[in-house]
C-alpha cells in the first residue's frame, strides 16, 4: 500500500506565503502610518509630538512662531514660514500662522517675477522708458511697463503716456 503525500500542509504553506507577501496596510485618508499602526493625524496648525500606539492616540503640539502647518499631518516638524525680504523686490501681503504661510507681494513700483501660490516669491522693479518713448502700459504688480517709440515728428521724456508734437 502506496502512502498519498500529505496535501493539506503544502496548501497551508503556500497560503501563509500568499497573505505574507502581499499584505498591506492600508490607513484612512485621515490617518498616517507609523511601522504597523494607523496614527490619527493631527490638525491644521499642529504636528505630532508622539505617534499612537496600540493603547493611546497620536500626541500634536502646536507649531511655533515661524513655523506653519496648513494640512492635517503625520510630520514631526512644521514648515518654515516664508520670508519676504526687500532684497527680493516683495513685502509681506499677509503673515504667517500657525495654518498659513506668508504670502509676499511685490513693493510698489515692481513687478513679480515669480509667482507662488496666492503671492509672489521675487520681483522686479518695473522698467523705465527712455527718452524718446512713451509708456504704453503702465506696469503692475503682474507685469512690466510697455514702452513704445515716438512717431517721427513726436517726442516724450519717457514719462508720458503718449507722445506730444514737436512744435513748429
């Protein structure tokens, strides 16, 4: 009498394997994983001081002055505020919380050169046209001045907006 190979540990084996190797875990838009837990993130304007464990929640502490947090998070540290500095051409629009960063705008007279989100990271002083040319826009804190040439029989100091007739 021939011995049948024992099928039910092989089986077992293979489906121990199966669940090891693609087991993930997956945690709620509202949580952030740590090792095997799924943490409880913590609010806007905060960042985690301790992450959960099997038997307490997540610990935050608020973000200090010069620091911001502007989505739940899972971070240990908040971000730094931006800095507007004049050597930039921009000014503070609006100061950093502890749920917002700083938004920057350009000083007066500039125009930005590169755009953030709701600010302006860099700007320009706007140009000024030349003698002989007039301004066909004036600048913004979006764009710079449009200078044009005079026709011929025209003049400006490059500081009007349209070109007078030399007289006769």
């Amino acid at each position: 009498m021939k011995r049948k190979p024992a099928l039910f540990p092989s089986l077992l084996l293979i489906l121990v394997m199966n669940l090891s190797r693609g087991q993930t875990l997956t945690c709620h838009r509202s949580e952030y994983q740590t090792g095997t837990e799924c943490c409880p993130m913590c609010p806007v304007g905060n960042r985690v001081k301790t992450d959960c464990t099997e038997y307490r929640s997540t610990s935050c502490l608020p973000c200090t002055e010069g620091t911001y947090m502007n989505q739940p998070t899972g971070l240990k540290q908040c971000f730094l505020c931006t800095n507007c500095g004049a050597g930039s051409g921009v000014k503070i629009k609006t100061s950093c919380t502890p749920s917002s960063d700083t938004v920057c705008e350009p000083l007066e007279g500039f125009f930005c050169l590169d755009p953030a989100e709701n600010g302006c990271m860099a700007a320009q002083k706007h140009t000024g046209c030349k003698p002989g040319q007039y301004i066909r826009h004036n600048g913004t804190a979006q764009r710079d001045t449009e200078c044009s040439d005079c026709s011929e029989g025209q003049y400006s100091d490059g500081t009007f907006t349209s070109c007078l007739p030399h007289t006769q």
